[in-house]
C-alpha cells in the first residue's frame, strides 16, 4: 500500500503541477493544427509543381516533400518546434516518471485511486 500513496501522491502532483497547463496545451494543439494545414498546402504546391493533383493530401508525408527541400526544412522546424515546447517536455516527464513508479513498485490498475 506504501507504493500506492506514493504513485497516488505523484499524480496529485502532477495534476497541481500541470492544472494551468490548459491553456498552453492549446497552443500547441493550434501549433499542430497549423502544421497539418501547412503540409495541406504543401501537398498542393508540390502536386502542381509535378503537373497535376493525383496524389491524395491524406497520403502525402514528409518523405514525399523531400524533393522540395525549403519547404521540407520549414515544416520540420515547426514540427519540432512543437515537440520541443516545454510545457509538453514536462508532460511527458511527469508520465514517464509515474508509469516507472508504477511498474518500480508492482502496483496494479485497480490499486490507483482516480481523481
């Protein structure tokens, strides 16, 4: 039982830690969002520059942009720029740091208290 407070304890900080962190989780829902719309666009351009639509948005990476290596470069700065946000750093640590509580201590799912 002494494990679960411990993980217990932990989620309670890390929803005290990250409670104002809505607002930034937006930002970078809206930072992905623009990217996608971005690689939308791109998909576009490219599509024209080869002369023609027949490639699918919905199937276009950024693999295929590679031979447009400007662009190619731009979205990858954004998508790392988005990655790289602290705010979802933190998150991911205070994740990684609590599922290794969890596992350090042989707790199982129904031993959690949720909040």
């Amino acid at each position: 039982k002494a494990g679960t407070k411990a993980v217990n304890d932990k989620l309670d900080e890390f929803a005290r830690e990250h409670m104002g962190l809505s607002g930034e989780v937006n930002d970078v829902r809206d930072a992905v969002r623009n990217l996608k719309r971005r690689l939308i666009s791109l998909d576009r351009d490219v599509s024209d520059l080869k002369g023609g639509r027949e490639n699918d948005s919905s199937k276009m990476g950024l693999g295929k942009l590679s031979d447009v290596p400007s662009e190619y470069d731009e979205v990858t700065k954004v998508e790392k720029s988005v990655c790289m946000q602290e705010p979802v750093r933190s998150l991911y640590r205070s994740i990684r740091e609590i599922i290794t509580m969890v596992f350090n201590k042989g707790i199982r799912h129904n031993d959690v208290v949720e909040c």
